[in-house]
C-alpha cells in the first residue's frame, strides 16, 4: 500500500479536519491501495490576521502553501500536496451599497503546479463587517464578542455562527479543498478541457 502525503499549512483542528474530511471524499479516486496521510503544521499567510479582499484570501492560501513547501524542503520531508487554506472578507461595492461576504479559500499545490478553491459566501452583518474594516478587529475577535463566546474560530466558526451551526467553518474549508484538488484527483477531465480549447 502506498502513502500519499498531504500537509497543510495550519494546526488549526477545523483546518486540518476539512482536509482530512475531503481526502475521505476524493481519496478514493487514487485507488484503494493508497493511504492517505494529512498532518497539519504551523506557517505563515504572508497577509493580514483577516483578509479584506478575495485577492488578499487567494494570496494567503497561496502564501501559505509556499511557505509549507519551503520550511518542509529545508526539514528534509518529502511531501505529495502542500495545502494552504485562508478565511475572510471579499467586500462587493455596487453604487453606494456595500455587502461583505465571509469566504474560505484553499490552494492546493504538489510542488509543480496549484490550483485554487473557494467555499460558498455568507453576508456579513453591517456591525460586524464595520469592526473589522473601519476598526481594524481581528474578525475571531469579533465574532467572540458578537457570540458572547471563547474561541468560536477553532470550533463552529463565524460561519457556524452566523448559519446557526448549518455550515461550520470546516465545512467551508472542506467544500474549498475539494475545490482546489480537482484538477489533481480529476486530472482526465481537465486535460480533457484543456486539450478542447487549445
């Protein structure tokens, strides 16, 4: 049996349990001879404690993700996947209005090539929205006071606050990562794709 090795770039137990819950998912596409390893280690976004744009989520996943290939290179670890996973605001301005949406965003690389995933959006109330875009609150912060709780980003999250624990954060990281290793795990297709439109 073989051993394909996924690491991701947070210790962060709702983090770490999405990629483990996808790889049950897709993990079959590899054959059932393979046994698939998912360990979680502690980097770096490279961008601030909650993102404010879909660019900036992209860009810490991505951050993330490099960042793991490079400490786990220099530690002499031989890794399949580096998975970064980021969450946070992608603001929409239409006219005057304003509406924040929460987002969980993955990027999956296998040290060639990576590819990106995205959860589904939930709006963000006006309040909570402001206190982090107007006054700089970490959003785990604010949802915690929101909440009248401790710690909700390492449980349900404000996804499962905000959903009335319908979609938890995992969730959301979940539906990301299955997302972004469909080009590895569904690869005909999407050299199908490619070889169509070329």
């Amino acid at each position: 049996m073989s051993t394909l090795r996924i690491a991701v770039g947070s210790a962060r137990r709702p983090k770490v349990d999405a990629v483990r819950e996808a790889v049950d998912l897709f993990g079959q596409f590899w054959g059932q001879e393979t046994n698939c390893k998912v360990v979680g280690y502690e980097v770096e976004s490279g961008v601030s404690h909650t993102p404010r744009s879909r660019e900036e989520l992209m860009q810490g996943a991505r951050l993330r993700a490099e960042a793991l290939r490079e400490m786990l290179r220099n530690e002499g670890l031989s890794v399949e996947f580096f998975v970064g996973l980021e969450g946070g605001l992608d603001v929409v301005t239409a006219g005057r209005s304003r509406t924040v949406f929460l987002q969980s965003w993955a990027y999956v690389s296998d040290g060639q090539r990576g590819h990106f995933g995205c959860s589904g959006s939930i709006e963000l109330p006006a309040a909570l929205a402001d206190e982090v875009l107007l006054h700089g609150v970490e959003l785990a912060q604010v949802i915690d006071e929101f909440a009248g709780a401790v710690g909700i980003r390492d449980r349900q999250g404000a996804w499962g606050v905000l959903s009335r624990n319908l979609i938890s954060r995992q969730d959301s990281f979940r539906v990301a990562v299955v997302a972004a290793f469909a080009p590895f795990f569904n690869s005909p297709m999407y050299r199908r794709v490619s070889t169509a439109a070329g």
